[in-house]
C-alpha cells in the first residue's frame, strides 16, 4: 500500500547504511579507492568482439564475481534475475552497516528500486526469429508457445519490480514499494521519491537505490544505434570515456548496483546509529526537448539544479562538489557545462566536478544511486574524485574545475545530477551529517 505524501516540509532525512556493486569491487570504500587512485572498471566485454559490435568495452561485472553474488543470495530471498542480485548485494549490504534489525517489521518502512527494464539474451532472440514472417510482419505465436517460448520463471526473475517486492519482503519494509525506469535518471530519483516520504513523515526507514544488468547484445545495438555509445576499435579501454573532454564521443556502458538506507534524523537517533549523511534536498523534472538530449543553454537542466537547491533552502554559494552526471557524450556535457556555469556564473570556475562514467561506466538506472553512494564518501573522506581522461576543454565545457586528480577539499555540500533520455532530469543534494 503507497502512501500519500503530505505537503509541507518536515523530517530531516539522513543516511545510515550504503551499499554498493561495480566490476569486481563489491563494497563502497574499495570503489572509492580504486578511483581515487585513477583506475578503471572499464575493459573489453568477452562477448562483445564476438557479437561484432563496434563498441566491445564495457564497464561489467566480473562473471565470477556476479556467479558468487548469485550463490549468496539467501533462498527465502527468492529466485532473481541479473540486476536483481545486484540489487540484492547492494541493499542487504546497506541495511546491514545500518543497523537496523534484519526485519523492520513495520509499515513505516519500504523500498524504491531504480531498474530499466530487462531485455531478451541472443538465444531468447533467435528462437523468437524462427517463428516470424519478416515479409507478412506475423509472428506466429502459437508456434513459439507449443516450443517452449520464454520461461515463465525467467520472466518473473528479470521483471524490475520482482526486486523490489522480495527486498521488501526480506527486510519487513513493505508499507511504501516503488520501481522506477526513469531512464538514467531513475537511481536518483528512486532516492528522492525515499527522501520525500520520509520528509513529510509519511516513512521512517527506506532502501533506495538503483541496479542494472544490460551490458547485453540487444541493449549495446541498441545504444549504438541511437548514437549514443563511444566506439572502441583502436583506442584502450581505459581512455575511451572521457566527460567534458573536447574528444568525447559516447558513452560506455555499465552494470552495477547501489543502495542507501535513508530514515528521519530522529528514527536513527533514537536507535543509536551512526549518521553518514544527510539527503538535503531534491528535485526532479521533466521536459521534451528531444529524446536524446536538452536544450543547448543548459535552461533545462538549470531549472532542474535549482529546484534542489530551493527545496535544500540553499544557494549556489553553499556547493562545494559537483557530481556530474558526465556521461561523455558530446549532448549531454554540453548541456550539463551550460547549465553548470548558469547557475553558478563566475563561481563555476572554483567548484570541483566529477565525473565517475570516466571510470566507471554508464549504469544506466543504477548511475546515480552509485554517484551519490559515493558523493556520501567524499563528504566524510573531505576528498573528490577525479575525472580521467579530460585533457581539454570545449567551448562549451571551458571554465570548468574538471577535476584530474584526487584532491583533498573541505565539502559540505554534493551536488549529484542525473539526466536521462527522454527529459527525465534529477538533481540531489547531500550534505554533511551535521
């Protein structure tokens, strides 16, 4: 049963457990690591060159990796999908560092999962083909059923919401449950739909966050054919995504998940827990420039920024990191640059931004619930990020402080942005636990 929201402003929401999957690095603090010390998680995927795609990197789960993630999972937890037991590592490792008892056993509790939708493997595919009459555009689809069609059970595992019903199952947190697909844009907005019910006191605890598993043929041709993704032949992996850079030509794509506890300040101190964090504020918006990017001047994405900062009852003074959303392609720096210097004018100049796809990929639904994992990080660690591969500015994104190296910084405030196609924009504010 979803609750309604109140108006009003209220509780003060706080972070107190995260968790999070990326490559072959299965827990926050080693992500951060490997990043601040100007490492990649993107390599060639082994099934990419022999699908003949002409984008073969990826930033993917290690197989292995993913096999002991699956073995892990508890069998009351149920049968899951790919993103799913990401999803499943990801939350029972937030939960766990909250705290919190294993069941919440309360209505007051519930769960907000960001996952696109799961698409057909090239076997699925193939057998799906024989049974299609391309001339007469039929699918004979008593044909495909009488020869088995797609298992039942396997479509129920990679459905996104499966995720979501069994974590709330899990961990006794089913009063509010929410699945989004809001394109790139879903990880964050799953973590401020959480921040609202918990503001306005409608939820005490709730596990947000997002996951994604579509580093697949269907979704690479796909991607690649919109345009949207870099291409790879000739060039090491590790040098291909490059945010803001002059010479960005796509994205690279990724799997992962990332999860955070959220509760009202009062629920977490009255049980005692360690505050890691607080969700100061959030926006998010929509519009319909084009499918696959915002308007130029970066109005859209402005507009989105300062929403944040109004509902955080801030300025664009009291930012001290920008979390770009940074997705390398050539689209989405430029509006995200415009809209960085508009909001921030001058001061643009002097605020140190991020870019993580460098490193680590485009997850897609799950990308801004790990950027703001890891936006909690440089809060407590006073350290940012760097963005590899920037060497120089456009005109567009010229003026920036693109950060290049781990650098230690006094930071109270992140700024997190997430824009997704098709107008789905998010921007989320963390600040320091206070």
């Amino acid at each position: 049963m979803n609750r309604h929201i109140p108006p009003g402003a209220g509780h003060e929401v706080v972070v107190t457990g995260i968790g999070l999957v990326a490559g072959r690095l299965t827990d926050p603090e080693s992500l951060f690591d490997h990043l601040a010390q100007g490492h990649t998680l993107i390599t060639e995927h082994p099934l990419h060159k022999e699908w003949g795609v002409p984008c073969a990197v990826s930033a993917h789960v290690d197989p292995h990796v993913r096999q002991a993630l699956a073995d892990a999972v508890p069998e009351e937890a149920g049968p899951l999908g790919p993103a799913g037991t990401l999803a499943w590592h990801a939350a029972a490792q937030a939960w766990e560092r909250s705290g919190l008892p294993r069941r919440l056993e309360s209505e007051r509790g519930g769960v907000f999962l960001a996952c696109n939708r799961m698409v057909m493997e090239p076997a699925e595919l193939t057998g799906l083909a024989g049974h299609i009459d391309f001339e007469g555009g039929a699918l004979d689809l008593d044909g495909y059923l009488d020869e088995g069609g797609l298992d039942p059970r396997r479509y129920e595992q990679i459905q996104p919401d499966t995720a979501t019903v069994r974590l709330a199952d899990y961990f006794g947190a089913a009063g509010v449950l929410e699945t989004h697909a809001d394109a790139c844009a879903a990880g964050g907005m799953a973590i401020g739909s959480a921040y609202r019910y918990i503001r306005s006191g409608a939820l005490d605890v709730a596990l947000a966050g997002g996951a994604e598993s579509l580093t697949t043929l269907t979704s690479v041709a796909a991607f690649h054919g919109v345009g949207a993704l870099a291409p790879s032949e000739g060039r090491d992996a590790d040098r291909i995504s490059r945010p803001f850079d002059k010479d960005r030509s796509g994205f690279v794509i990724g799997d992962g998940a990332a999860f955070l506890v959220l509760e009202s300040r009062a629920h977490a101190e009255a049980r005692g827990a360690g505050i890691l964090a607080r969700v100061a504020g959030y926006a998010g918006v929509t519009e319909a420039v084009k499918m696959t990017s915002s308007s130029r001047d970066g109005a859209d994405y402005a507009e989105c920024i300062r929403a944040a900062l109004a509902d955080a009852g801030l300025t664009p003074g009291d930012i001290d990191h920008v979390n770009a959303h940074g997705t390398s392609t050539e689209a989405n720096d430029t509006c995200e640059a415009a809209a960085l210097h508009t909001v921030f004018g001058e001061r643009a100049a002097r605020i140190p931004v991020t870019g993580n796809k460098s490193a680590m990929g485009h997850s897609l639904a799950n990308s801004g619930a790990a950027e703001a994992v890891l936006s909690v990080l440089s809060l407590q660690r006073q350290s940012v990020l760097p963005t590899l591969n920037f060497t120089e500015p456009d005109e567009v994104t010229r003026g920036l402080d693109i950060v290049t190296e781990r650098r230690a910084a006094p930071v109270s405030a992140v700024l997190s942005n997430s824009f997704g196609f098709g107008g789905q924009n998010c921007s989320l504010i963390l600040a320091k636990a206070g």
